[in-house]
C-alpha cells in the first residue's frame, strides 16, 4: 500500500502534481464554494475531479492564488475541503488545487473516484471498446482480500487503452489499488480492479489503468478520455 504521509487525510498541506488524473463524473457531486471575502455561498458546477484538485464551473472570479472553503455532496457522502486557485478560465470556472482536508474526506474522495473508474473500465468492456487477445508478461502486486501483501507474475489475456484482464491466483477485492509493471518494459502503472470472477481454480481480474493513454503496452490504441479539457 502506498504512503499516504504527504496526503491531505494527515494533516498536512498538499500540492496537485500535474500526473493527477481528472475524471469528468456522469453523475457529480453537488458543489458549494464560500465566497473567500464574505463567505457567501457562490453558484458552482462540478467540472471535473481528481485526488489533488477539481475544476468548477463558476462565473465568480476570485484573485489568483486564493483559497477557498469547497464542499462537495453525493449519495449522503459530504466532502469538505480547503481549495487554492491555481487558474482562471473566463466565462468557465476555477482550477482548484485541494490544500488540505480531513482523513474522513480524503476516503469519501477515492471511492468516489475509485468507483468511477472501475464502472468505467466495466462499461467499455461491454461497449465492445478496442481491445485484443495478447499475451504478456506482467507483474502484479498489492494487497489481497486478507489485506496481506502479495507479488504474482502472470501473462495478460486481453489488454486495451483502458487496462487488461489478467489470470491471478491470488484472490483480490474489486476496487483495490494494485500496481501493474510491464515485465519486458519495466514500466509500471497504478490500477484499480475493476471485477474478478472464479476461474478454474484462479481468479480472472479486470485492471484499470488510473490513468489513461499511458505508452504501457507495445501496440497503440485509439485515445480514450475520462478528463475534462480545461483541465490539461
């Protein structure tokens, strides 16, 4: 598992690396920024969102650089969170980069976003989405479903722009965060799985690549978008 020592659930500070990947949600969560002046509630969209940050529709237009309280709401889940303004899009909205928010809220944030990702990689499978029967050497490592870490060496049935489908014998829970390394390239990637189901005494496991349109496997498919372009 990753260290989280530097997230905003810690207490600390934190910085939006640019790597971040941004999902423009089908169903968004309702948003409320203060006003950083009044602290009067301002109209606002939900654009987009990521682990570090989110851009907001708004016509208000604060001063660059400023932070402002932000509370996002979905399903009963209420996330609130301090925002820097990173930039201005006239007309558009704020690119907001989060500067700190609770352990609790940092949680509700990843499985949102977690959720996303594997509905996505799910529904892309069934949409028929390009993808082709190949055989890799790949490495996957994580936690399993006792919460013990485990490393497997396998070969990928299916691979596509959005991840690929991988036997296992290590049993693991939909949702987790599993890392995912090209044995042949060695260059590694973070993905979620997205299902797993019995098979044959192993488990097959759909991976989703957190990010996308990464040069993981040795052939190119067309590009996929799961961001907002405002926010590149």
């Amino acid at each position: 598992m990753s260290d989280r020592s530097n997230k905003p659930g810690r207490g600390h500070k934190t910085a939006e690396h640019r790597t971040s990947p941004r999902y423009r949600l089908p169903s968004p969560p309702e948003v409320e920024i203060l006003h950083a002046e009044t602290g009067v509630p301002m109209h606002a969209r939900l654009g987009d969102l990521s682990s570090g940050g989110c851009f907001v529709e708004t016509e208000y237009q604060p001063d660059l650089g400023i932070e402002l309280t932000i509370t996002l709401k979905k399903s009963g889940d209420l996330l609130k969170a301090r925002g820097q303004v990173v930039r201005i899009s006239p007309g558009k909205g704020l690119a907001l980069v989060f500067t700190y928010m609770g352990a609790e809220e940092f949680r509700i944030l990843e499985s949102w976003l977690s959720i996303f990702v594997a509905t996505a990689w799910v529904e892309s499978n069934r949409r028929g989405t390009e993808r082709i029967a190949m055989q890799i050497e790949v490495r996957v490592s994580g936690y399993n479903s006792h919460g013990t870490r485990f490393t497997e060496d396998t070969r990928t049935i299916q691979i596509s722009g959005f991840g690929c489908v991988v036997t296992l014998q290590t049993q693991v829970n939909r949702g987790k965060r599993l890392t995912l390394t090209n044995l042949g390239t060695k260059t590694t990637v973070e993905c979620l799985v997205a299902h797993h189901v019995a098979s044959g005494g192993a488990w097959q496991v759909g991976l989703a690549f957190i990010a996308l349109n990464q040069p993981f496997w040795p052939v190119e498919f067309p590009p996929v978008e799961w961001s907002h372009p405002d926010t590149k």
